[in-house]
C-alpha cells in the first residue's frame, strides 16, 4: 500500500500540471489565453447572455435574430453551472468553468482507475491525461462525470446518498445534445472491463443510466 501522504504528492503534482494551462500564460502574457479550436464561437456567447439574464438583463436576448429567439431556447438556460456567468465576467465564469470542468474528469476518472489498477502513479497520471483530452468544456460537466458512473455501475451494489446527489448534480449540468452521445461508450466500457456485469446488475445499470439521463432532459427541456 502507497502511504497517503505519497498519494497526496502525486494529486498535487498532476493537479499541478494541468495548472500550468492557467498559470504559465498568466505570467507569460499577464492573461490566460486560449487554444482551443471551436470554444468561442456559440456556447460562450450563449453563456454571455444568459449571464446578462441572471443580472437582470431581460433584453439581452434580442441581441439575437432582432429578439426572435426567446431566452428559453438557449441550451443552458437551466443548467446551474451557467450561474456563474451570472456572478462573475464571461472571461473569469468561463476560466473557473474549464477548471471545475477539468478537475471533475481528473477525480472521476482516478475513482474508477484506481479500482482497476494498483498502480497508483499510473492512475493519476492517465487521470491527468483524460482531463486534458477534455477541451470543450463549456458544454458542461457529462462527459467529465462519466467515468464516475462507470464506476458506480460496475462497483456499487448499494448506492448511497451521496452517489444519488453527485449523479443528481452533474446531470444537471450536463448537456443532452452533446453528451447523450457517449452513453453508449459507457456500455461498451463497461463490456469490456466486465461482460457479466450487465446481467448481473441489470437493474442496477438501468436506475443509475435512468436517473442520469432524467435529470439531464429536466435541465435541457
């Protein structure tokens, strides 16, 4: 067994390397700067106005189509992690997205790896590596959660309070259209980790994948 204080080391470490993405520009260029292809030109904008909204800003929606499109046809009108356009700045609201966004997949994924491989370096080293594959990540928190309820469909028996609020949560900040998607890849993870597990736990799998996909069409509806 790895001492936990060996453990921590190796969170701080890889935790630490996808700050760099942050703090390096900050430094070099007083600014954080962005790479990303295509994260800029829609979601983001949405966000903007849907952040003018939340401030008291009703007509900030007519910047579209002359107000032909109505505020409850943007795709993250209820999505709660929109919230935070609507306290701080767009630029701020989209820089702690991307790292709330990005810490998620990391601890997601290093939940499930963890049980798979002892190894814990490895696990959160590849962990570190999945949060930086991660790039669209003003589409919310769905794919960034998955590996987590890979975990809970192959490992957890009996779910617990805090396994319902957490699949609850990130549902809801999940995006349907983008992210409905990867369910499918979730099933096929799954098959390959353990073929058995999806008659043994059938029920299972379908109340854990039902309450997810609930939640995520209440918050795009």
């Amino acid at each position: 067994l790895i001492p936990m204080n060996i453990k921590n080391k190796y969170h701080i470490f890889f935790i630490s390397l996808l700050l760099i993405n942050y703090v390096f520009p900050l430094l070099v260029f007083n600014k954080i700067t962005l790479f990303y292809h295509d994260n800029l030109d829609s979601m983001i904008v949405y966000n903007h106005v849907l952040g003018n909204f939340f401030r008291g800003d009703i007509e900030s929606v007519k910047s579209f189509l002359a107000g032909e499109i109505k505020i409850e046809y943007l795709r993250h009108l209820l999505k709660p992690f929109s919230l935070l356009y609507g306290i701080f700045n767009t630029e701020l609201a989209y820089w702690i997205t991307d790292f709330l966004v990005k810490i998620t997949c990391y601890i997601s994924f290093f939940v499930l790896s963890k049980k798979i491989n002892s190894n814990i370096f490895l696990c959160c080293l590849i962990s570190c590596l999945f949060a930086c594959t991660n790039t669209f990540t003003t589409m919310g928190f769905g794919v960034a959660i998955f590996p987590y309820i890979i975990y809970l469909i192959l490992y957890k028996k009996i779910l617990k309070f805090k396994h319902y609020f957490i699949l609850v949560f990130f549902s809801l900040n999940t995006d349907i259209i983008f992210d409905i998607f990867f369910i499918p890849f979730i099933l096929l993870v799954i098959f390959i980790i353990n073929p058995q597990i999806i008659k043994e736990r059938f029920s299972n799998l379908i109340k854990i994948l039902g309450i997810f996909f609930l939640f995520m069409l209440v918050s795009s509806s």
